[in-house]
C-alpha cells in the first residue's frame, strides 16, 4: 500500500485534492474488495484491512469537507 499521498503532488487547488482524494478511496475500496474476497485473513491481513477502513473513511471526510469549502 502506498503510504505518499498523491494530494501532497498537486497545488493546493481544491477540485484537484478532491480528484486525488477520490482516486485514493477507489483504491483502498478495491483493495478492501481483495481481501474480502479472500475470506480467511491472517493477522496482518486483519491489520491491514482496518488500516484501509480507517483510511477510506478519512478520504471520504476530507472529500466531503473540501466539497463544502468548493460550493
């Protein structure tokens, strides 16, 4: 999992973070969607599938507040 934000790549243009963000969410769901699919998980497993939960939640609350600030 890549831990560098792609948010910190851009300038501070809002609709830009908001782009990045949304494609960093795409991308935690899918990896959530893999280890689902695995059906047993080993410990880390277990960790890193909180981890991206938590991450994917933080994503989509920074979204939602940038979209406020953009409106």
């Amino acid at each position: 999992m890549e831990a560098q934000s792609f948010a910190m790549d851009r300038p501070m243009d809002p609709q830009a973070l908001i782009d990045d963000l949304q494609l960093e969410h795409q991308r935690l769901e899918e990896r959530l969607a893999e280890l689902d699919a695995l059906g047993w998980l080993t410990p880390s497993e277990q960790v890193e599938r909180k981890t991206c939960q938590k991450m994917k939640l933080a994503k989509k609350d920074r979204i939602a507040m940038l979209e406020k600030m953009t409106v």
